[in-house]
C-alpha cells in the first residue's frame, strides 16, 4: 500500500509542480522540462521520506532501497503514459483537427471542398515539422530536411515496432 500511496501521491505532486511551471512560462521544449521536474520530484520525495520517515504518516516507510525501488519503478511507469499521453495533447492530431471542423459545421455538415481547403499543409504539416526542428531530431541545411542522430533513432524505433506488429510504414 505504501508504494501505491508515495509513488500516486509524488507523481500528482509532479504534476502540480508542471501546472505551475506552465502557469508562469511554457517552456520551448516541454518533454525536456517536464522529465527534468518530474525526475527532481522524485529525487526529493524519495531522499525525505528516506531522511525521515514519519513522512509516510501511518505507513510504513518503504523497506529500505528494495521499497524505494519499488515507488520509483510505480512512478516511472504513471510518467511514461503521462508522457505519451502529453505528446498528444502537445499538438492538435490530424484527426481532431478534422472532427473539429466538422462540428463547427454543425448540423448541416461541411462542404467536402471546403473541408479539404482546410486541411492543408499550414495547418497538417508545417506545425509538425516545426516540432521536428524544435526537438532536435532534424534540422534545415541547404534547403534540406535531415534527421539527427536522435530522429534516426526515434525513425528506427518505431519503424521496427511497426514491422514487429506487422503493421505497413505508412501512416
């Protein structure tokens, strides 16, 4: 129960301390900001509840660096779904960009030339490759468009997923 109750408990912790670093400025990378907060909360809660216990209030404090190991495995579980689930939140998806326009349409629904006029590279594609650039996993040279290391990594990654699933490459 306690590793339940510590690792929930840092982890809204965490997500208090994101809402009010958000609050204040938006960070330019914000996957960078919210592992660099996440992880110092955890570091913290892990180190005061080790230097003292009575932190845990009518639980028992987790048995030594088993325990700890225990919350920090619980918590590292809860903040990669968070961060997986951010990513999509983080930029609008096609999809819901879609669904959008269609409801502001209301009852009468929207034209289909309307509809792919709206759709289109400003609104799909241009937003994403900014993010490409901003997160470093490509940058612009000569006019080109060019993976780093980490966009190799990341493209591999999931490509290799996609096979093993035997699922095509395409989107």
């Amino acid at each position: 129960m306690t590793t339940l109750v510590l690792g929930l408990g840092l982890f809204l912790l965490a997500l208090a301390a994101q809402l009010a670093v958000w609050r204040v400025r938006l960070p330019r990378r914000q996957t960078r900001a919210i592992l660099a907060i996440f992880g110092a909360v955890l570091a913290a809660g892990l180190l005061a509840v080790r230097l003292w216990p009575g932190l845990c209030g009518p639980l028992d404090p987790p048995a030594g660096a088993a325990g700890l190991l225990h919350v920090a495995l619980l918590y590292f579980s809860l903040l990669g779904s968070y961060v997986i689930s951010y990513s999509a939140l983080e930029a609008d998806s096609p999809t819901l960009l879609m669904v959008r326009m269609i409801d502001r349409a209301g009852a009468e629904g929207i034209a289909r030339e309307a509809f792919l006029q709206g759709m289109n590279d400003e609104l799909l594609v241009l937003p994403r490759l900014a993010d490409l650039l901003r997160d470093r996993m490509a940058v612009l040279a000569g006019g080109r468009y060019r993976l780093t290391a980490k966009g190799r990594f990341m493209a591999r990654l999931f490509t290799t997923y996609r096979r093993l699933l035997g699922a095509g490459l395409g989107g």
